[in-house]
C-alpha cells in the first residue's frame, strides 16, 4: 500500500521485515505445536527494492532445531506487476524463534521428525 512506501515507490525495509517474521513463524509454530517468540535477527539481506504493486511471495523452511529454538530461513521474492512480470528475489533473511508456554517462558520442542534418536 502507498503508506508503506517512501515517495519513490520504493516499500519500506520495516514492513518486509515485519511480513518475513510473520512468514518465519508459520513453520516454527507448527514444529513447536503451539506459541513460539522470535529471539533473533541471525541475518537479513535487502537484494532488490521492492515496489508498490508488485506481488510479493514468502518462502520458509526450518533449517534446524534446538532443545527450544526453530531457526528458519526466509526467501521473499517480488513479480514486477507494474514493468516486466520478472520474477526478482528480494530478501533472504534467518531468524531463531523460541517455544514458549503459556506464561511466555522457554519449553522443550515436542519430539519430530528431526528429533534425533537417544
């Protein structure tokens, strides 16, 4: 939307970020089986702006797991609606997020596929 962009048309780093954290919990909510908290920012790359209009994509996958912690990466891609159609990565980002209890505090993960045997 046009709030979320400076005068040039260009949409604002902070809302990229925010929409990557969204992206990024999705798989960490469902390996947790419940809340999860981001605890960290582990990197986050602007490749290419991203301009208003464009249809942005949000791609995450887990790349590994703690006793409490999720780490996923984040690819965002933009298809250039408004010039050519290309399809551009624009981002790429890793995030830690943390299960939590229902007071906020840090739980184990449940057991998954990528629990390793005793």
């Amino acid at each position: 939307m046009p709030a979320d962009a400076n005068v040039h048309g260009d949409v604002f780093g902070g809302w990229i970020m925010a929409q990557v954290d969204i992206a990024g919990s999705i798989p960490a909510v469902e390996r947790a089986q419940g809340r999860v908290a981001t605890v960290a920012v582990n990197s986050f790359l602007f490749k290419h702006p991203v301009f208003v209009g464009d249809l942005v994509s949000f791609y995450a996958d887990i790349e590994k797991t703690g006793r409490t912690s999720i780490t996923v990466s984040v690819e965002v891609y933009a298809q250039r609606m408004r010039h050519s159609n290309e399809i551009v990565k624009v981002t790429e980002a890793t995030l830690t997020y943390v299960a939590t209890d229902d007071t906020r505090q840090p739980r184990v993960l449940p057991k998954g596929k990528d629990t390793p045997l005793a």
